[in-house]
C-alpha cells in the first residue's frame, strides 16, 4: 500500500505527512509538490518526494503512478483555478488507477451556498464520476484563519465581523490534519463523508472565550458588510482580498457553516481540541 498527499509543503499538507509518520511506516509515504526542493526535510526522513504540478497533468500521471490511497488537497486561488486544478488531479488518479482519493473539501459541500463551495461541490462530483471509493473531509473553518483577527485584538482593536449570530465549527489545523491521516491509514472509510467541525460558536461566543484566554475584554463590534469592508481597507487588507473576507462574513452570517457533527469524535475517538486549549496554543504561537 502506497500512500501519496499531495500539496504537502503546505500548512495542512505538512500536519498530515507528519500525523501519517506516526502510523504508517516511511517505506509507505509519498508526496506530491509541485517545487520538490520544499521537501527536502520529508525526503531525508525517507518519504519518496515526487515533482506533481495541479497545472501541469502530465507531472501528475508520473506523481500517481503506483499509488494506492491518495489525499487530494485542495488547492488556493479563485474558483475557476481551482476547478480547473482538482480535475486535473481527479482525472490523473483515474488514469493512474488509484484504488481511494480522500479530499479536503467544505462543510456541506453539496448543498452549501458559501461562494467558496463551487470548486469543492464540483470537485467531489468529479470524484464520484471516477467510481473510485472515495472520502471526502469537509473540512468547516480552521482556527488559524483567525490569526490576523487575534493579532489585531493583541495589539487593542476589537473583534470586528459581520457574520452576526451565525455560528462555526472552528477546528486547529491539527485536527483536520490528524483526521486526514486516520483515514489514509485507515480501514473501512470507502465512499464515506464526514463533516469535520468543533464545537458551535457565534462569533460573541468566540469572542467571549478569547478574553479568557487573554485574561482581558474583548469587545466585539458588530457591524454591516459595508463597514466591515471599510475597515478591512483601513487596516491594510489588499483592495483584492477584502470582497473575500466581505464573503466569508456573509457566508458564515446565512448558516453556512453552522455544521453540528460528531465525526472527529469517529475518526480521532475524541472532539476536536477544546476552543479554550486551541485558542491559548495559537495565541502563543503568535504572541
């Protein structure tokens, strides 16, 4: 059995190659990047480092060949770009005969009506056309999206969303790795979803918990997608950047993450870190 993660110079990608060194042994590991010169630290420590580029397919029938369990990470970039990409990874599986593509997709990927979810709905659709067994991790919202918020806290602005009383499923990028590992390594995950998401919090609850963590207030400041656009601006966010966060306000604001599951307990036999113990480890990491 053959195991290859592509996009493993990545911060997910990384988290995931060093959770499979724990269970599966190196002779077994292989990943996929497209600057294999990022992963020389995987290769001194035995992982077969293969050249595979999203944009490139050719790179990717070679990148496959012989694997047997592949994790798909899904890529960065506009929607179109990312389409585009994983079925260009979907269709070399296919060609190399991979026997299981897992895939980090979104919370209700499916359904989900969050601009983001169009590549992933696509992706997965992709997937299911290949009749490849399959798994897909959707994947609710990572903690360390939040660290340019939390810094701005640190440094004594409030906490500012437009996301209202929508709640999310915040999750360390250590879990979602750590799931992604159990199930590569894993027995009797074909054609399986999980909904990988924490505990429920609206964006006060959040909040709330960050004072503790900090052992002082944090005020919350409520505002309307406009004003939240304007003061994304007024910090310094790129002109290009901020329609996207305006989005992930928005998206979050109608539901679309507010996910309740208990499918880290199935992968990990436990919940996702609590958000106290999570926030307190990311706060350290960039205090």
């Amino acid at each position: 059995m053959k195991i290859l993660v592509t996009g493993a110079t990545g911060k997910l990608g990384t988290k995931v190659v060093e959770a499979l060194f724990e269970s599966v042994p190196v002779s077994l590991l292989a990943v996929s990047v497209r600057n294999p010169e990022k992963a020389e630290s995987f290769r001194t420590r035995g992982v077969e480092v293969r050249q595979g580029d999203f944009d490139r397919p050719d790179t990717l029938d070679t990148a496959f060949a012989g694997i047997d369990r592949l994790l798909i990470i899904s890529a960065d970039g506009d929607n179109e770009t990312r389409i585009r990409q994983h079925t260009n990874a979907v269709e070399a599986a296919a060609r190399a005969k991979v026997s299981f593509i897992a895939y980090t997709s979104l919370g209700n990927a499916s359904e989900s009506k969050m601009f983001l979810a169009p590549p992933h709905r696509a992706t997965e659709k992709a997937i299911l056309k290949t009749g490849i067994p399959y798994s897909f991790l959707r994947n609710n919202w990572y903690l360390e999206n939040e660290t340019a918020s939390i810094q701005g806290v640190l440094a004594g602005t409030p906490w500012v969303t437009s996301a209202g009383s929508g709640k999310v499923g915040w999750a360390l990028r250590q879990d979602y790795a750590e799931a992604a590992a159990a199930v590569l390594a894993g027995d009797g995950h074909e054609n399986t979803i999980y909904e990988l998401s924490g505990k429920l919090l609206t964006q006060d609850e959040f909040a709330s918990t960050l004072s503790v963590v900090l052992d002082r207030e944090v005020p919350v400041q409520q505002v309307n997608d406009a004003t939240y656009s304007d003061i994304m601006k007024n910090a310094g966010v790129p002109d290009s950047v901020i329609p996207f966060l305006v989005e992930i306000q928005k998206g979050i604001r109608e539901g679309g993450l507010e996910i309740e599951s208990h499918d880290f307990e199935k992968l990990l036999g436990r919940p996702a870190t609590p958000i106290d113990k999570a926030l307190s480890q990311l706060v350290s990491e960039i205090s």
